[in-house]
C-alpha cells in the first residue's frame, strides 16, 4: 500500500516533535495564556516515564493511577511534591538529550483579550478565535522539523481537520515547501500525558502573575511561591515588569505577547 502524504519516509521520523499545547485564563481576564512543551518524537515515552517517576507515591488514587496535577489543583503543601516534577522538566535536555537530535523546549504566546471583537470561549466564535490563537501559536514555533500537534482536549464544534488544514495551508503561503510539515493534529486527554500536566502548570503560573492573582491578598503561598519558581527557571521573571513587559524570543523557554495591534477589530 502506498505511503500517505502525511505518514513520514523512515528517514524523516528522527526529524519528527511533539507539541503539546494548553490554555488558562479564558474567561473573565486580562491575558489569554496558551502555550506546550515541544519535545522529538524518539524521545516522548522517556519523557513521560521521567515526569512520573518524579511524582510521589501519594499520588496515586485508589485505583492506583496517577491523578493529574496542574495549576488548578496546587493547593498548601504542594510546593515541594510540585517542584520535584518540575525539576525533573527542567533538567530533562541535560540528563537525555545530550548529543541526541531535536529540541526540548517550552513556548508560550500572551494574548490581550482585551481588544473588541476577540472572544475565545463560548460559540463558534469562541472557537474560531481559539483555533485562530493556536494557528499563529504553531506558526511561530514551525521552525525545522515536522510536527504532530496535541492541544489539550475541549468540547468543539470545529473538526481537527479544519485546524490541520488551517496550518499546513498556512505555512504553504509562507513558501515553505516542506509537504505537510503538521502531520497530525489530534485532541489528547491531559490526564493521560504528562506533558500537557507540565504545561498547564508553567502557564498556570505566568497567567497567575500577569493577572494578578498572585497580587490579591489571598493568594495561596504555595501557589505563590511556585509561581516565583517556574519564573526564575524559565527566565520570564526578567521580561515581566509591573507596568509592561517584553517578549524573550530565545532560549529553551521562550515568550510572546500577541496584541493584534494591526489587525481589524
């Protein structure tokens, strides 16, 4: 049977990375937060082992599977148990991916909700304008190899396919003439992957900065001092400022904010 178009020649599969993708902060704030772990495909399975066995014991529920950990569920206490996973994010290219092909690396786009005419939570326009926030999200991040994408499973009128065809569409008008470089765009379940765990917690904590929730009075302290943590590591503690911020566009963690100052309302 011939190969699919979209299916890699054995030779492409080492160029092949995961990007997983998740958002917070839709409703009711300042700043849409959306952004994933990028990770090579070859190296996913080691990835996942790495994050849970990372995790504690306590973890597990009565069934004996992991329950899910993200921003919405650190609570007093979880400090430690929460920076032992990320530690072990955070060191991940050092201890594995040393001379080995790909990259491992966290990004994440800033979205002024702000601005008329955006909506991102109700309706199909919700939809169109989260799909739209995705497109620009995987666009910026297209740079080299081929991808499979995974946003973090929500309810949707919209099929995968229109966003699958949004993004290879897209980048085909950019001239890039690498033939179907989004090979997959699929919904994934973020309590089966611990990738889409991490991720949730590290926007969770630049959400919870740049909306101020780490400012109100009853802040959680664990929250609070996790939140200090994921900004020292990822370096954005140097581009957030309390009265603006700029954009780091280098590094393993990197950061844009997107205004859509020049687009129409």
């Amino acid at each position: 049977m011939p190969r699919k178009p979209w299916e890699p020649k054995e030779e492409e599969r080492h160029h092949f990375h995961e990007v997983y993708i998740d958002e917070t902060s839709q409703n009711g704030h300042h700043f849409l937060v959306l952004g994933g772990i990028i990770i090579p495909r070859e190296m996913s399975a080691e990835f996942e082992t790495d994050m849970i066995q990372a995790r504690r014991r306590k973890d597990l529920n009565s069934k004996g599977l992991l329950r899910e950990m993200g921003w919405s569920e650190v609570s007093n206490g979880d400090f430690n148990d929460y920076k032992r996973v990320l530690d072990a994010y955070f060191s991940f290219a050092v201890r594995r991916m040393m001379g080995k092909p790909g990259i491992c690396r966290f990004c994440c786009s800033v979205v002024d909700t702000t601005v008329p005419g955006r909506t991102y939570s109700t309706g199909k326009r919700g939809q169109v304008g989260f799909d739209r926030e995705i497109y620009f999200h995987c666009m910026t991040v297209a740079i080299g190899p081929l991808f499979h994408v995974y946003p973090d499973y929500r309810s949707s009128s919209q099929p995968m396919r229109s966003l699958y065809d949004m993004l290879n569409n897209g980048i085909r008008k950019e001239h890039d003439k690498r033939l179907y470089p989004f090979r997959r765009v699929q919904f994934r379940l973020s309590h089966e992957i611990q990738a889409l765990q991490i991720s949730d917690i590290l926007i969770g904590a630049l959400a919870y900065r740049l909306n101020r929730g780490y400012d109100k009075p009853s802040a959680n302290k664990d929250k609070k001092l996790l939140c200090d943590y994921v900004l020292k590591m990822t370096g954005f503690d140097t581009v957030i400022r309390e009265n603006g911020f700029r954009e780091k566009t280098w590094g393993q963690h990197q950061l844009w904010f997107r205004y859509h100052n020049k687009e129409k309302k």
